[in-house]
C-alpha cells in the first residue's frame, strides 16, 4: 500500500497501480469518461505503466495465468470493458442533460471551455471523433457527452466507442510490457528504474497538439455557443 505524500502523487500512474490495483486502474478509466472529472487523471500513463506491471497485477488480483501474454490481455481487455463503459455513462448524461450542461457555470473540476473545445472537435471529425479522442486528454472526457447531446445515433457511437477503448487500451498497454522486456532484454535497460522520464514523455507527446493549437492556432470564439440550442442538434 502506498501512502498519500503530496499532490505530485495524484499525476503519479504508479502511486495508483500500488495504491489500488487492478480495480482503481478500472475505476480511473471508467472515471475518465463516465464521471467527466476525470481530465486531470493520467491516463495515457496509466496504461502504458500498467503495461509494465502487467503481470504483477493479475498476478495480485486473480493470480497469474503463467504466461505474460494473457495476464497482459486479461488486464487490456478489462481496461477497455471499463472505457467502453465510461463513455456510455459519457453518451446518455449528454442525451439527458442536453442543452443544460452549457449552461453550467465553472467549477474546479468542470469547465465549459473543455465542452466547447470537445464540440468543435466533434464536429470537425465526426464519428471518427469517438476514436480519435481516446488519444486526446481532456478531450476524450467529453466528446461521449457532446456525441449525447448532438443525439449521435447509439449504435453507431457504441461501434466507435469500442474500436476506440480497444485500440486504446491494447496499443499502450501491449507497448508498455513489451517495451520494458525489450529494454531489459537488448539494453539492459529496466523502465520501472525510468518512470518519472516515460511519464513526462509520453504526457509530451499526448499533449503536443493541444499545446501547439493553443499557442499557433486561432483564438477560438466559444461566444457562439451561448444561445446555441443543441437540443435541435440530430
């Protein structure tokens, strides 16, 4: 068990994988989505560090299966079953709340800019939007709702939906353990040794984008949103 020592902890993939397991990796990608506060929650990072404990894991929690292979797929498949999962509960609160979500007034876990950027996002790529944001911080957290609440049809989000979470989780998952036995393996090289520098790596690389938008892109006008009714949206 881990103990709580500073808010560093909570950015931290590892601090969860010791603190909770198997079932608080599930909970922080179902939270991710589902409860939409989870932007600020590591999950890229999470999945490839959890790639690398792969068998640790199941091992703790069920006990191993004695193959690296399949306690990595028990543990990839059970990520993207919560992510699946995480964007439903994303898909049908937008279909509920509708137009009211926007109306919402900012909170320390809820800003209406995260909805207006995930909107615009939306709308630019369309389905492939489902899929692609799974890549995305903070984006993947709300696109599930905006998809709900421009009434995106529900079969066709629920096959973007589980294409994404599946390529999601397997690909940073897979990475991650196959990655650390290929270090170890030709380099000598352990990444549990190297986390603090995989994690500011790949928070880099998944955050790029966003940050070359913000500082090169266009000043975005969310102003048009403001009396915007996107229960006529279909």
């Amino acid at each position: 068990m881990e103990d709580f020592n500073s808010w560093r902890d909570l950015l931290n993939p590892e601090f969860y994988i010791k603190l909770g397991g198997f079932w608080l990796i599930l909970f922080i990608i179902f939270a991710e989505t589902g409860l939409f506060v989870g932007f600020f929650l590591p999950g890229d990072s999470l999945l490839f560090v959890s790639g690398i404990y792969a068998v640790e894991i199941i091992q703790q929690t069920f006990g191993s299966t004695g193959s690296d292979f399949l306690d990595t797929l028990i543990l990839a498949t059970s990520v993207a079953v919560a992510a699946i999962i995480g964007n439903e509960v994303g898909y049908y609160f937008g279909r509920k709340t509708g137009s009211a979500l926007y109306k919402k007034q900012d909170t320390m876990l809820f800003k209406k800019k995260y909805l207006y950027q995930a909107h615009d996002f939306f709308e630019k790529n369309g389905a492939l939007a489902i899929i692609m944001a799974r890549f995305l911080p903070v984006v993947r957290t709300f696109t599930p709702i905006v998809a709900g609440i421009v009434k995106m049809d529900k079969r066709d989000f629920l096959r973007d939906n589980v294409i994404g979470a599946v390529l999601w989780s397997f690909l940073l998952i897979f990475a991650g353990h196959y990655l650390d036995k290929l270090f170890i393996d030709q380099f000598g090289i352990d990444l549990k040794k190297k986390l603090e520098l995989i994690i500011i790596v790949i928070v880099l690389i998944t955050t790029l984008p966003i940050i070359f938008k913000f500082i090169f892109g266009k000043k975005q006008d969310f102003s048009k949103y403001e009396n915007h009714n996107f229960d006529e949206e279909k």
